[in-house]
C-alpha cells in the first residue's frame, strides 16, 4: 500500500489496539501513534476513541476502514501484475510465524531467501500458533510457520 500511514490505520483498526499493531509493522507504538495522528489532522477527524488502555472506531474511523480496505484490495490487485511483468521471479510472500520461530529461526532464513529472491515483496505476520493456523485458512498468509500443533482439523502437519 503506497501510503504507510494507511497500512498503519489498518492495523490498529484490525486489532483495536496500538501496541499489536507497532508489533506486526515492525516499528515503535509511538511511531503507530504519530502516523494515525497524521491522518486525523489530514481529514480533520478522530478515528479512536481512547479510552483508558481501549480504544474503539469512531464514526470517521469505521468509515475510513471501509475505504481503506478497499484501497489495500486494489492496491493488492495492481501488485501482483506489475510484479509478474517485472520478471519471472517476482510475486508476493506472506509469512506467518509463531513469535519464538519469528524471534530465533527466521532471522537467519530470510536474508538468504531475499539475497536469492530480491524482487519477491516479503511480509511478516507475528503471532500465536493458533493465530497463525486462523491465518491460513483464511487466506490472509501464504505459509505459515509453528512450534506447536494446530487444533484445526483443516491443516496437516
């Protein structure tokens, strides 16, 4: 998604909180802060309320989520295209990972796997073994990667 501010919107939307969102990007919570800050000044609007340690969607925010969600499917869309008439060995990767193999065995994996294939778009998504099992099934990651068994009948290890 072209505008980072967005993609950080998204993710605090997604799971109602600042601190899992500053995880899955990979960046500080006050860096998540001061991107949804830039985008209520930009539309003149809040788009959470906060309350206490919670916080919830406001009008302007559940509207922007509808938007925004709709630009990150577009954007998605036009990608892969421009990535597949790049070269042959181009596309998408949406990872998954269990935070101890995210932590300890997947640092040494990927600079090899981005030295060998630099014009594959890598994404990282955090999380519990369950998350991630939910993850994949839902189609929202490409692989997935765990250090316990899944209570899902619908993947096989």
């Amino acid at each position: 998604m072209p505008d980072f501010r967005l993609r950080v919107f998204l993710t605090v939307a997604r799971h109602l909180s600042f601190t899992k969102a500053a995880q899955e990007l990979f960046i500080s919570q006050p860096a998540v802060t001061k991107h949804v800050r830039e985008l209520e000044r930009a539309y003149g609007q809040r788009l959470f309320e906060r309350r206490g340690s919670r916080i919830r969607l406001t009008e302007a925010g559940q509207a922007l989520l509808t938007h925004a969600t709709a630009v990150e499917q577009l954007d998605e869309q036009l990608h892969q295209p421009l990535l597949t008439l790049r070269d042959t060995e181009s596309g998408r990767l949406r990872l998954g990972a269990s935070t101890t193999l995210m932590q300890y065995v997947l640092p040494r994996l990927l600079p090899r796997f981005q030295a060998r294939y630099s014009n594959v778009m890598l994404s990282l998504r955090n999380r519990n073994a369950e998350q991630i099992a939910e993850a994949l099934l839902d189609g929202q990651i490409d692989l997935g990667f765990v250090d316990g068994r899944s209570k899902s009948r619908d993947l096989h290890l």
